[in-house]
C-alpha cells in the first residue's frame, strides 16, 4: 500500500512540474516584443477637433506631436487611419494636425476600431502594429486600443501624443493599457523604431522631424514621485 502511495505521489508530482513548464512555455511563446516596422505598421489619429481644443490638458502640444508623427508616417509611406467623433456636434479635425488631405472616419462609437475601419485594416497585408495618438485618453484611445488588443494586434500607444481632460483619467488610462498589453511608448522612440536604422532611404528626412524639439505635453508631472508605473 505504502508503495502505491508512493508512486501516486511521484507520479502527481510530475504531473505537476509537466503543467508547471508547459505553462512557463506558453507565457513565454505568448510574449510579445514589440518590434515596429514600417510595412507592418498603420498610425492611427483620434479625435482631434475643433470643440475638445479648450477642454483638453496639453491640446496644442498634443496636436503638434501628433501632427509630427503624421508627417513621419506621410515621408515613410504608412497608412493613416484618422476618426472624427460625432463633428456635427464636435467639429472637424483642427487644421494644424496637417491632415487636410486624408480621409477621416466619422463614428460615435469611443472605438476607432468600426467596421469600416475594421474593413481597411484587413485590406492591409502582413500588418501587426498600430501606433495610436489622440484624445481622450480614459475614452476613445484606450476603448480602441483594447479592441485592437483583443483583435491581436500590437498596440503602441504614443504617450506624448495623448491626453484628456484631467492628468488623473490620462494617468490612470494609460496604466490601465499597459496593464492590458499595450506598448507606453513616445514620439521619438517610435519614429526611430520605425527606421530601425541610419541608412534607411528617408533617415534625413525624418531625422529633421525628430531633431526640433517636441514640445512638453505633461508627461514629466505624470511620473514626479511614485506613480502607477514603478511596479
């Protein structure tokens, strides 16, 4: 009897250690790195109109970073997915964002991810990452990033492009992302990670948008101090 016990015991044991590694396995397998490429990318513009430029921290750096990482993305060829929320009663997209010429999505849902968008994303081949900018960030910037998380693909959202209308709900939304998978990422890194390296074609001619300063859009007041980043 005593024997029995015993190899029941072993054999639970090794059972165990089997779903311990498989498990360790699968995370590992699951884990996501992050990389961006250019052919392999879309930047994704949200809501920046005429109606959210008094109500929201930091719109005007907000917008001009954005409207950076849209002339990158024009010098390198990206697609450009740009939403207006409800612009009959918001407004159009503000005219300093530089993207008079290119489509906008209208919706009223907080998702960017509709199906009409949804529809052109699948007709872009070999596409794993969206980088996301715009407002607000605890509304329409994390709701899309979640769909585009649940769709399975790779979420970097440009902490220095985003914003709300309090520090609070940008902190918070931008946490609670990062706590679902997304990359916190900036302007500056995603543009070089596009690149990926110095003799790429249009190096010097994005290396000219990175190297005028961005303007500080309240990131800094975010991590005085502990904050929800530390762990």
């Amino acid at each position: 009897m005593s024997i029995c016990i015993v190899s029941a015991a072993i054999e639970a044991s090794r059972n165990h250690v089997h779903r311990v590694l498989c498990g360790e396995f699968r995370m590992s397998s699951l884990r996501r790195i992050g990389k961006l490429g250019e052919r392999s990318s879309v930047l994704f513009l949200c809501d920046m109109q005429e109606k959210f430029r008094k109500s929201i921290v930091f719109f005007p750096e907000i917008v001009s970073v954005a409207a950076r990482m849209l002339q990158a993305a024009k010098k390198l060829e990206m697609p450009v997915i740009i939403t207006e929320q409800h612009p009959k009663g918001l407004g159009p997209t503000v005219p300093e964002l530089g993207a008079d010429d290119l489509k906008k999505y209208t919706k009223t849902s907080f998702s960017m991810l509709t199906p009409e968008v949804e529809e052109e994303l699948q007709s872009i081949p070999d596409l794993r990452s969206i980088v996301l900018c715009g407002i607000e960030t605890q509304a329409c910037i994390m709701s899309t990033a979640l769909d585009l998380l649940d769709k399975g693909y790779d979420v970097h959202v440009v902490a220095d492009a985003c914003s709300s209308r309090s520090q609070v709900d940008r902190l918070f939304a931008l946490s609670r992302m990062r706590q679902s998978g997304a990359f916190l990422t900036t302007s500056e890194g995603v543009l070089l990670q596009l690149l990926g390296d110095a003799k790429h074609p249009k190096f010097k001619e994005v290396q000219k948008i990175i190297m005028e300063p961005a303007p500080d859009s309240g990131l800094l007041s975010l991590f005085r101090g502990p904050n929800l980043f530390s762990t």
